[in-house]
C-alpha cells in the first residue's frame, strides 16, 4: 500500500513560514508533500490527504454575488473529495478571518469543519471556542501547537540600535508588524509614556496599514520612541529582534499569535494580554501578561518585565521551545492523517 501524498493548501507562504516549517518536517518524517492550488485541484486521489490552513480565500470574492458561486463550487469540491476518497483536514489558525466575521464565513466554516475528517487547531482555547461556536464535537479537534521560529530566520549582523540611534544601555520594548487599529499600539504608546523613565526606549516597526494614522506618537515618550513605519523584511527580522529586552504585543484581539512564538523563538520575553492562546504560549517565565480590562494593565507589565530574571527567563523559553518542536508536532499530526495518533500520545 502506498504512502499518501499530502496536498498542503499551501506548501509555503511568501507571507509567514508556518507552512514552510510545518512541511519540512512532515518530509523528514518520509511523506511526500506537494503545493496544493488551482493546479493541483484534480490530483488528490484515493487515500492522499488535502490540508486546508487559510480557506476563506477559497469562498471568498470581491462582491457577495461572486462569492456565493465561489462558494458553492469550493464545496462540492470538499464533497468530490470525499466521494473519491481523500482524506480532509483542516488547520484552524483562526476561528474567523482577520478581515472579518459575516454569516457567510459561518456557514462555509461550518461546513468545512463537518466535510473535513478531523481538523488541527493550535491550542486549547481555540479548541473550545471552535467546538462551541460551530457546533462541532470537541474530539473532531485535535491541538497541534504552533511550532518555533528557531533559526527561521537569519541575522544580517545589522546594529538596529545604532541604525535608529538606541543607546544600548536602555532598556529596549519592541512591537514588530503590521499596525493596524486591532495591534493596540495607541495602547502601547500610552503606556510607555506613562512609565516616564529614561532607561528604556520603545522602537515601533512595520507596515502601516493604509487609513491608519499615528499622529498618537508625536510628543510621546520624551524623544525615546522610534518609529519605523516600513515593511521588516525578513532578511532584517532577527536583527529586530535580537536588539530588544522585550517584545510587546498589546493586541486587541488573538486567537493564536506567531508573533508571540517568534519573540520566544529569538529568546525574548513577551509583554501581552491574557487573550486567546497567549497563556498557553507565554507560559509563566516566559513574559508578563496582563489582564486587558486594567486600564494600568499594559504600563504594569512594562514595568515588571523590566525586572524580570532574564537568565530564569531563558531557561523557562528553552523549556517552552521544547514543546514546540516541529517534530513532535508533525509526528503527531502524521498521527491523525493515518488514525494512529491515540498511539502516537501514548508513546510520546
């Protein structure tokens, strides 16, 4: 009997390494993954696996009319598979889109989750909250976590602090990404002034999203808040974040952040509200979450993570960075394609 192919929808993102990483370690396992697209729609044969991770793209158009059509043939191609004996997962980064929720992402969703086999989510918080708002059996879902960013990405060697004129003796929190309305930057510059300290410095960097303005910095901090409102690539991303003390992410909302992952993977603490699957993440030791109802949460946080142990810290990350080894994960979830995975927890 021959190995499956698995179709992984998609084998890489030019937009995060998830499915890159996730990949390599599945063909390490001896599996055979192919990029799964437009092209490769009538491949899956009896017995191969279609892994889906980001399916509103498949339903979704730029007018409802379109995307009622787009939807109906994303369909009946799940239940094709199905008829023809292909095995479907589904990997639920999310439990709705980040453009958005509509009673059309919970019909497809729901949909989804019922053709599929089994579907991955990448924590227990997600995990519930999937099962309660679509109506699906907890045991449909199994929590594959998200793997690290461990040499993910190489250093360039740049000095980010001399490029932006950092003292290196401050103490330096950093929010690195996109930055939009749901980041909370508006947050993070509130409460970083708010400390009134000239020991740290606040560096900001990444794309900003268009309509979204940060005339909120101006003034702010005293001089000791840069700003980098530009793409990081990912040639200069480790540099970022090797320059740092301490990574922040003062989000809104989350379900799963890699940002978080990505800190821990570079050895940095994180400083984050108690949202989502970031407890499960930045498990104590890791960084200091705060409670996102306290008005004073985020400026606490700050301020205790700057007398955190970093040598304790350390240990407690590499410990965390176990856990997420990407082997593990894709032993288990090569588990759950074959049905072996009770097994496979056992002997773990």
């Amino acid at each position: 009997m021959r190995n499956p192919t698995i179709y992984m929808s998609p084998k890489f993102s030019p937009d995060n390494k998830y499915s890159e990483l996730l990949t390599r370690s599945i063909e390490r396992a001896g599996l055979r993954v192919e990029h799964y697209d437009k092209k490769a729609m009538l491949k899956p044969s009896r017995g191969d696996i279609v892994h889906l991770h980001w399916p509103s793209n498949s339903y979704r158009a730029s007018v409802f009319p379109l995307t009622v059509v787009k939807s109906a043939l994303f369909a009946l191609l799940l239940l094709y598979y199905r008829l023809l004996g292909v095995r479907l997962f589904w990997t639920v980064h999310n439990v709705w889109p980040h453009s958005g929720k509509s009673r059309w992402d919970y019909v497809m969703r729901k949909l989804i989750l019922t053709v599929c086999h089994q579907a991955f989510v990448l924590s227990e918080t997600v995990k519930k909250e999937a099962a309660a708002v679509f109506g699906v059996p907890e045991g449909k879902l199994i929590v594959t976590p998200h793997g690290h960013y461990v040499d993910a990405y190489a250093s360039s060697g740049t000095d980010i602090r001399a490029r932006f004129g950092i003292p290196q003796d401050r103490f330096l929190f950093l929010f690195v990404g996109r930055i939009n309305a749901y980041k909370g930057v508006d947050k993070l510059v509130e409460a970083y002034a708010s400390l009134k300290s000239e020991s740290t410095a606040l560096l900001i960097a990444g794309r900003v999203d268009t309509g979204y303005n940060l005339d909120f910095i101006d003034g702010a901090g005293g001089g000791s808040i840069t700003v980098y409102p530009q793409f990081v690539d990912d040639g200069e991303l480790a540099d970022y974040l090797n320059a740092a003390d301490a990574v922040v992410l003062p989000y809104n909302q989350i379900s799963t952040s890699g940002s978080a992952i990505l800190a821990l993977s570079h050895h940095k603490p994180v400083v984050a509200p108690k949202l989502g699957a970031l407890g499960e993440y930045v498990s104590e030791g890791c960084g200091i979450l705060y409670d996102p109802a306290d008005p004073d949460g985020l400026r606490k946080a700050l301020r205790l993570s700057m007398e955190m142990d970093m040598r304790e810290t350390r240990k407690h990350i590499a410990a965390k960075l176990r856990e997420l080894d990407w082997s593990r994960i894709a032993g288990k979830m090569i588990g759950v394609y074959t049905g072996t995975h009770q097994r496979y927890e056992v002997n773990a």
